[in-house]
C-alpha cells in the first residue's frame, strides 16, 4: 500500500471518529438541556405559584377570607395529579386577581427573584429573565432580562402559564447557560480527546513515513548490490583465469577497480543509514507512551464526568418518586385513618368567610350543575397574611399540610408508616422504567441516627442517596431513599457518550498498537541495513581486498623464494574468486527466475554420487569438525539441472556447517517415490526460532539469532535462492526445525 493511501485512510479515520465524538457531545449536550429544562419547569411552577398565592394574602381583607375559587369540570371525578390541578388552580386565581380585584399585571420581578433563589440551590446557575407575552401573537411584552434570547443555543425554556387566558397574556421563564460553564463541562473534555487523536495519528503518520522512507533506502541499496554483484560476474571471472597464468598486475588492478566501486556502494549505504537515524526531530517512543496514558486518562475523566452527571440525573428521578410516595403516603394511608379515629374532623370547621366574588362563582356553578349536571371540582384559595413559601412540589406541600394538620388535631399518634411509603416508592420506580433496586431509611437529625429501614442499613460505595424530606416541622425526624448500584442504569443511561467514547478509546488504541508495530519494524529494518552493510563488507568488500591484497604481495616478488607460501596465496585468490563468482551467479540467476528468462537443461542427475561429492569437499573445506551420513541408494536420480541441484545442495550444506556448534552432524538421504524424488538434508544445528521459519525464504531474510550466535554472515539470499530453483522445477521446499536441536530441509523434486 501506498504511503500516500495509508496517511488518506488514516487521516479519513481521524475525522469520522472525531465526527462522532462530536456526535455523542451533541446528543449529551441535548439530553442535558432536557435535563435542565425539566428542574426549570418544576421551580418555575412554584415560582408562579408562591407569588401568585402571596397576592392573594396581601388583598385588604380579613385572615381566612375565602377571596378565589378556581374550578374545572370533571363529570367523572376522574383523578387529576396533584401538580397538574394546581397549575390550573394557580393560573385561574392569577386572572382572578387582575379581572376582580384591580391588580394591573402579575409582577415579574417577583417571579425572577423567587426563581432566582430557587435555582441557585439546585445548583443551576445562569442568566435568568421572565418574560411576559401574547401567545396569540408570541410577542414579548415586558421582560426582565432584554440580554436573554429563546433563541441562545445554550437556554432553555419553561412552559407557559396564564395570567389572564382571554387576553392570551402569559409568562414564561428562559434560563440561558454560560459558555464557560458549557466550555468547562464539555468543550474542554472535547479538546482533550480530539488533541488525543490528533497526536496518536500524527505520530502513526510520522513514524509510516519514517517505515516507507527506510523501505524505499533499503530497496535501493538492495538494487545496488544485485547491480554490483552481476556487473562483478565477467570480471571476476577473468581474474580467477589470471591465477593461472600468474598476471597479478592486472589481477591487482582490476581486484582495485571493484574494491572501489564496492566501498563507494557500501559509503552510500552507510550514509543513509546515519541520515536515518539523525532524521527523527521527536521521540516517537515518547509519543507512543503519552498517548496510551492519555487514552486511559481521557476514559476516566470521561467516565467520571458521565457518572456524576446521569447519577445527578438518577438522584433527581429518584427523588421525584419519594415525593409521590411520601404525598400518597400521607394521603392515602396516614389521612384515612385519621379520619377514621377523628369522625368528628371537617375541613371547612375553621372561620372563614366568602368574600362577594367567590360566593358569586359558586351561585353561579350551583345553577350549572342543576341545569346541566356538570360536576366541578373547587378549590378554594384562602387569604392569611403571611409570606407563604412554595419551596415544595405541590404534592409535598399537600403532604405537609396532611401531617401539620394529623399532628395538631389527631387524638391519637398516627405514625409515619415506612413500609407503605416503600411499597408506593419501589412501584413507583418500576412504572416509570427505572428496574435498580432502591430502599428507604429514616433516621434522626442531624445525628443521623438510624430509626427504621427497608432493605439494608448500609449505604455502600456507589450508592446514590437523595436529600433529606422532613418529617416535622422541626426537621428532628427525616427520610430519604438510597438506590442501590445503579451501574447498570448508569451504562444503559449514557450509551450516547460511551460508544463514541469507546470507538475514540480502540481508535487510540489501534494506533497506538500500529506506532509500536512501526517501531518494531522501524528497528527491524535498522538492524537489516547493519546486517546487510556487514554482508557486503564480509562477502564482497573483503574477499576482494584478499585477492587485491595476495596480487600485490605476489606481484611484488616477495614470495619468489617461498614456494608453500606461493601457493596457498594462489589456493586463498582462487577461493575468494569462487565465492564471488558464487554470489554472482545467484543473484543473475534470481535475476533471470524474476524476470522469466531463466533456462534449466533439465537430465537424469545420479543422486548418490552428487551427494557424497558435496560430502567430501565441505568436510576439507569446513572450518569446524563436520561428519557426514549418506542415505541414499545407488541408482536413485533427481530429473533437474546439474548445475542448479548441485548450488542449492551445496548452499544447504554450507549454512548446515554454519549455522552449527563445533561440531555438527549432517545427514544426506534422497528416496525415489511414485510421483518425486525426495532429498532431504538434515543437521544437529542450532536450530531455527518458530517465529522465523515462515520468512526464511524471503530475499535478503537471515536468521539473525542464528547469526548471533555463530557469527555467521550473507546476504540471506540463500534460501530464497533454494526455493526459487526448486520452483522453477516445479517442486517445493519444506522445512522442520527446533531451536537448539536440529534442521531439516525437505526437497521434492517432480519425476520426468
């Protein structure tokens, strides 16, 4: 794959994880305005409810007058919710007052400011205004706030409430969130991972362009060597032909000739590996590791932020449920037997008087219902000239006006029953698909001291507990819910936020993951080009500067005199002439198989002879003591080319000897089947690691623990060089290893 495509994929990657990050802020950031917008619509309806009831307490009539009556129809006495019925309640009393009693306009300011505080301890701060409006024609008449816009990304709003329904007039509020707030809890978070993504992809690109650059140098230098070494075949040739005729001033300067022209190809190899190494402005290691700990920081700061946001979200809930179990509780269980034990107990038994206005209405409902038999029900809105604070739902604030009026008017003790509170709550959390488990405690304050409890005493780590509802007016006595690991609730809660996060966490990762592939890889190819550049000056640079050297010592006429001296001279030149010619001749013949032009004078080749031959030379010319066994019987023939079957045998046999102890044993068997003939070659070597069997025959591999060990030296085109002739008879090449122990290469060569 192509650099250029790798750095496209990579980068394509980066921008749809971070598409999708973005994503999963959007949906988190819209599942808390939803949030938000419900605590607003709760403390906006008290807000209206406190202001509009304190109204009615500061009319110029006595305590206890009965100054309002609000009414709905209800034919079936169908059961209203609590809270609902007092919305109606409070919208009717506000028009009342403006319609009857000469109120100009419900006061915003004093919504704002009672809003206001109620907010703040919720924890909900930003810029406030309430508006009044025409819904008929959605214009804002008054507002207290002109900074705030509907239209600001970061507000939300409450719903309407009536002020006076016939002229369309109604209020609102719009709480409009700040942007450091905003940037704080979510676009900080946000940067931190797309700068996370950023650096892992630019490290991963950095260190790809590094990888190609080194694999495009080492192609090069590997095109350089197979250009030398064919180039050397002709004239190396000539000068193993100059031996014999003694001409070693000729011998001497074309041996020079190559020399030069095999260290100005070695220099150029070594300067790109030092441009290599000095190439790197950055540590990628240290980038690799940063952003690993930057993976599993940014998964917990995210998960933490997500945890305490949707608990917030559960405790609310859960405190929601509590209220209407407390109210029901009140309601329908302390209530009944209340009045089960006072039979004597009314309502209405206080003083009060009805004012004109609202013994008018009830005239009024009285005839309806015997003229058309429509049921109402009324609720009356009572004056008392105190500041009455709506710091409650309507339902708890019914709840604790049950109990006041339990407390001071029961003849006898009507206990709050914890059980009955429990049953309402865990149903309650069922019907509104919320299956964690949950209990109640009821405890003194502030000791804290545990009273009564459902399910158990302990509140473990992880456990969310609500606020405190008191149970009298003195707040000695409290409940509260704790629900029990809600975990799960929590991962199903915030899948939106979590799969982006994962998919931003195996983005990393995988990158991460690569880097350290390319680093592998990276200090692979570094350690490939110093094995290759010890190759050439091994295999090339030194036998040529042999040969060289051995032409100008016998040129000069120093050994003239020195007739066994002579001749080992001559014996060392020529075999350093033969290796050479043997390197040669591999790599024109990888060249011709590359290319397909590769010829092959395929005969009957005797098998037994061919391998005691190769036998005999490398135990004389082995350096370390090598026995040979020969199993392999007479007749036994290999269809294939002499010369080939005898160069990949002999290389198979020289890397037996040098991939070895200092001693080795060498068994040399061939077998004729049906369909092939079999020659295996077997050695008590050192073996070649598992993991490097599956690249031994890729050109210029060396097994480098091999090589290590015995100081063993080569191309590594060898093998490359066996599999390759054998292919090309159509045969294959197997082989069995284990380190420390033995190789075995399999040979199969097809029958004519």
């Amino acid at each position: 794959m192509k650099l250029r495509t790798v750095i496209s994929l990579s980068l394509v990657s980066l921008i749809a994880v971070v598409l999708i990050q973005l994503g999963g802020m959007l949906y988190a950031f819209h599942a808390q305005m939803q949030e938000a917008e419900k605590l607003l619509n709760k403390c906006f309806w008290m807000s209206f409810t406190e202001t509009v009831d304190n109204l009615v307490n500061n009319l110029p009539y006595p305590d206890n007058s009965i100054a309002i009556i609000a009414y709905a129809p209800n034919p079936k006495y169908k059961r209203i919710d609590g809270n609902e019925r007092n919305k109606r309640t409070s919208q009717q009393v506000a028009q009342a007052l403006q319609r009857v009693y000469g109120i100009k306009e419900i006061p915003l300011a004093t919504i704002d400011s009672v809003l206001h505080n109620k907010l703040r301890k919720l924890d909900m701060d930003g810029t406030l205004t309430v508006e009044r409006i025409n819904v008929n024609t959605n214009e804002v008449l008054a507002t207290t706030n002109p900074q705030v816009s509907i239209r600001n990304f970061a507000a939300v709003t409450s719903e309407t409430a009536f002020t006076f329904k016939s002229r369309g007039e109604a209020v609102r509020a719009i709480l409009s969130f700040p942007a450091k707030e905003m940037e704080k809890r979510l676009l900080l978070l946000s940067f931190i991972t797309w700068l996370l993504l950023g650096t892992a992809v630019y490290a991963l690109i950095v260190q790809m362009k590094s990888v190609f650059r080194q694999r495009h140098d080492l192609q090069k230098q590997q095109q350089d060597f197979y250009t030398l070494a064919e180039e050397m075949k002709h004239p190396v040739s000539r000068m193993k032909n100059l031996i014999t005729t003694e001409n070693w001033q000729e011998i001497e300067a074309q041996s020079n000739v190559l020399f030069e022209r095999t260290n100005a190809t070695l220099a150029h190899a070594k300067a790109e590996i030092r441009q290599g190494n000095t190439g790197r402005p950055i540590s990628l290691k240290a980038i690799s590791i940063v952003s690993l700990v930057g993976v599993f920081l940014l998964l917990a700061v995210w998960s933490g932020y997500l945890y305490y946001i949707t608990s917030q979200k559960i405790r609310y809930h859960a405190e929601e449920q509590l209220e209407e179990a407390f109210y029901r509780e009140a309601d329908l269980h302390r209530y009944p037997l209340f009045t089960k034990a006072n039979p004597d107990f009314n309502w209405d038994s206080s003083p009060g008087e009805f004012l004109p206005y609202p013994r008018r209405m009830m005239n009024e409902l009285y005839k309806v219902y015997l003229e058309k038999g429509y049921r109402y029900r009324v609720q009356l809105s009572v004056i008392r000239h105190l500041y009455n604070k709506f710091d409650e739902d309507f339902r708890v604030k019914m709840a604790y006006d049950i109990q006041d009026t339990i407390s001071l008017r029961s003849r006898v003790p009507i206990p709050f029953s914890l059980q009955f509170a429990d049953s309402v709550f865990r149903k309650q959390l069922l019907e509104t698909g919320f299956p964690d488990r949950a209990d109640i405690r009821w405890i003194r304050y502030p000791s804290r001291e545990l009273i009564l409890y459902t399910g158990s005493p302990a509140v473990d780590f992880g456990d969310i507990t609500t606020r405190l509802f008191p149970l009298d007016k003195d707040s000695t006595s409290c409940i509260f819910a704790v629900v029990r690991s809600p975990q799960r609730t929590i991962m199903s809660t915030t899948w939106y936020m979590q799969v982006p996060l994962l998919i931003a966490f195996l983005f990393v990762s995988l990158c991460v993951f690569f880097q350290i592939r390319m680093l592998r890889a990276q200090r692979r190819l570094e350690q490939f080009q110093k094995d290759f550049t010890y190759s050439m000056i091994h295999d090339m640079k030194s036998p040529l500067q042999s040969v060289m050297m051995g032409a100008h010592i016998l040129a000069s006429g120093k050994l003239a005199d020195k007739p066994e001296k002579l001749v080992r001279y001559r014996q060392v030149m020529g075999d350093e002439c033969e290796h050479l010619l043997t390197l040669s001749n591999r790599v024109v013949m990888l060249t011709e198989i590359d290319r397909g032009e590769l010829e092959l004078h395929k005969e009957e080749v005797a098998l037994r002879p061919l391998l005691r031959d190769i036998a005999e030379k490398y135990q004389l010319k082995a350096a370390k003591t090598a026995h040979f066994d020969i199993d392999c019987e007479e007749g036994c023939s290999v269809y294939a080319d002499a010369f080939c079957l005898r160069e990949i045998l002999s290389n198979l046999v020289d890397n037996a000897v040098k991939y070895s102890n200092e001693e080795v044993l060498i068994i040399l068997s061939g077998k004729k089947t049906e369909d092939e003939t079999i020659v295996r070659v077997h050695d008590s070597g050192i073996g070649i690691p598992l993991s490097e069997q599956h690249k031994i025959f890729n050109k210029f591999e060396r097994v480098a623990s091999g090589s290590r060990k015995t100081g063993a030296s080569g191309f590594g085109l060898g093998l490359n060089y066996v599999l390759q002739v054998v292919s090309a008879h159509g045969g294959m090449v197997k082989v069995e290893s284990m380190e420390g122990s033995y190789s075995e290469f399999t040979l199969q060569f097809p029958l004519r």
